[in-house]
C-alpha cells in the first residue's frame, strides 16, 4: 500500500516584488480586440528599471467558474502568479442573458526576476447568451501555442454538457474537486478517464490518510473499517481501500471531518497540513501524468 499514495506539495516559493499591474474592461467585444489589448498592456508595462520584460509562461490555464464561485477562483489565483507564470483564461457563463456576447476583463502583472521582468496575463471572459454553449470559440485564438492546457473546473460538470466536452477536447488536463460537487458521479467522472488526464483535489486532501492507514498493513486487511467526512473526500477514501484490499469497505457518513474507525476503534487522525487553496491548485499543476492509482480509486468508489 505504501508505494500507491501519491506526492505532497512543495511550499517553497520565492517571493518577487510586483513591478506592474494594469487593467482593461470592455463590452460586448471581440477576441481580436481583446488580443489587441492584451498586446498594449504589455507595450505600456515598461518598468522604471527598464528591465526587460519576459514572456514565461509555463501553461495556459483555462478556468470554467460560474458566477457562484467566480470569488473563489479569483481569490485562489492570487496566489498562481509567481509559482505559475501563466496566461489564465477565466470562463463565467450566462447562458441566460438575453443579448448574446462577451464582455471582458483583462489584468497585466508583472514581477521582478532578477534582470528581467516577468508578467502574467488573466482574461475574465464573461460568456452571455449562446456564447456561454461554444466556450471553445472564444478560447482557443486566446491559447499560448505550444504550451500545455489545464482546465480547472470549478462545481460539479455536466460531463454530457457541450461546454464540458469542447473544453475537455481543449485541455491536456483537467483538475476538479469532487468536494465542491452537490451529488457525486463518480460513473460519468470514471468514464472521462479515456478522454483526458485528471486531478482531482479532494484526492489530494485525502494523502496524509492515505498514507496513516497504509501504515495500519498488514492488520488493516482482515478488520472492519468504516470511514465518515466530507462526502467526495470520504468516498475517494473509501475508494482507494476497495482498490488496494480488493474488499467492501463500509459505507461512508457525513461529517465535517475525515475519521476512520478500525474494528470499532478510532484511528488517530493525522496532522493536518493547512493548505490553501492557491497552493492545492499549484500542486496540481506541476501534475501532467495521470494517476491510476485515483482512477482506480473512482472505480472503486463508483462500483
């Protein structure tokens, strides 16, 4: 059990001092014209130092985030830049808007890298009316070619829905949170896995279980175990114990918290690390491979 857990996160990250940061809003505008100011942005982003500036993004990063957790997506972004110098290409639908369209959002940031100046690059696309249903169409002239693409959805998908399919056909990988969903599909999230690549961060909350009931071998195969928490991080436990014992693990409560109980007996639960949600989503995308430990674990807890 102990070679299936998973890594950890690297929390060290240099600081750099913020040299820039401009911003442009218009209506109902083309992708053309966002390109065009993306491009005046970084002509007027000249330092006082004369530092030259640099382009080095390391992925495109797509987020899909309806308006319900557009705060939250942006507060976790705050923390992205330096870590991952990247184009983000924020997506907020509003298929119910009467005139179709998009309205956009753009910031420029640049950062002190020695004798250069780096800068990082977030286009917040709000999508109205039918443009909310062809997400790709305004993305895809937005992607810096030859990097990588990472979709981070943010709520639970509509996996059979057209702006999840032509995003999904956009990206390399795919990061979700089954925590955040209000009903787990863990069937239609184990069929992706032949699509696309993908992380989960509730999956990632789970590792220093993971790792404290790996040390529970070899007793823990013959006892009763019976596990209660958030429902998503609870279930891709429960998940990974079916796949690794290849037995029925007892179906999962609902509390705030992970706990395992083993025969009856409360494990000890493990040191919680305390995150933020800035450095989850980093850890995710220093990620390119897939997991098959985590999609086995979906199997399972779908199963």
């Amino acid at each position: 059990m102990t070679a299936a857990l998973g890594v950890g996160i690297d929390r060290r990250r240099t600081m750099s001092a913020l040299l820039h940061h401009d911003t442009w809003s218009g209506e109902d505008v083309t992708v053309s014209e966002i390109e065009r100011e993306l491009q005046r942005l970084r002509n007027s982003s000249a330092t006082p130092t004369g530092a030259m500036h640099l382009r080095t993004s390391v992925l495109t990063h797509l987020v899909w985030a309806p308006q319900q957790w557009l705060g939250e997506a942006e507060e976790t972004l705050q923390g992205l830049a330096e870590g991952h110098p990247s184009r983000t290409i924020i997506l907020t639908p509003a298929p119910t808007a009467e005139a179709s369209g998009i309205d956009a959002h753009l910031a420029l940031r640049s950062f002190a890298a020695g004798q250069h100046a780096v800068y990082s690059e977030v286009i917040t696309l709000t999508l109205r009316g039918s443009t909310a249903l062809a997400p790709a169409s305004s993305v895809l002239p937005l992607l810096i070619s030859d990097l990588p693409v990472f979709l981070r959805w943010r709520g639970r998908p509509d996996f059979g829905g057209r702006p999840w399919r032509q995003l999904v056909g956009v990206a390399d990988r795919v990061v979700i949170d089954s925590g955040e969903w209000d009903e787990l599909r863990m069937a239609e999230l184990a069929r992706e896995f032949s699509h696309t690549a993908v992380s989960d961060i509730a999956w990632a909350r789970t590792l220093e279980w993971r790792r404290t009931l790996a040390a529970c071998w070899p007793a823990i195969t013959e006892q009763e175990i019976r596990i209660a928490g958030p429902t998503g991080d609870a279930e891709l436990l429960r998940g990974w114990l079916v796949s690794r014992l290849q037995r029925g693990v007892r179906a999962v409560g609902v509390e705030e918290q992970l706990s395992v109980a083993l025969d009856g007996v409360p494990v000890d639960p493990p040191i919680r690390l305390a995150y933020t949600s800035s450095e989850r989503l980093s850890a995710e995308l220093d990620r390119f491979g897939r997991d098959p430990v985590y999609e086995e674990a979906v199997r399972a807890a779908e199963a």
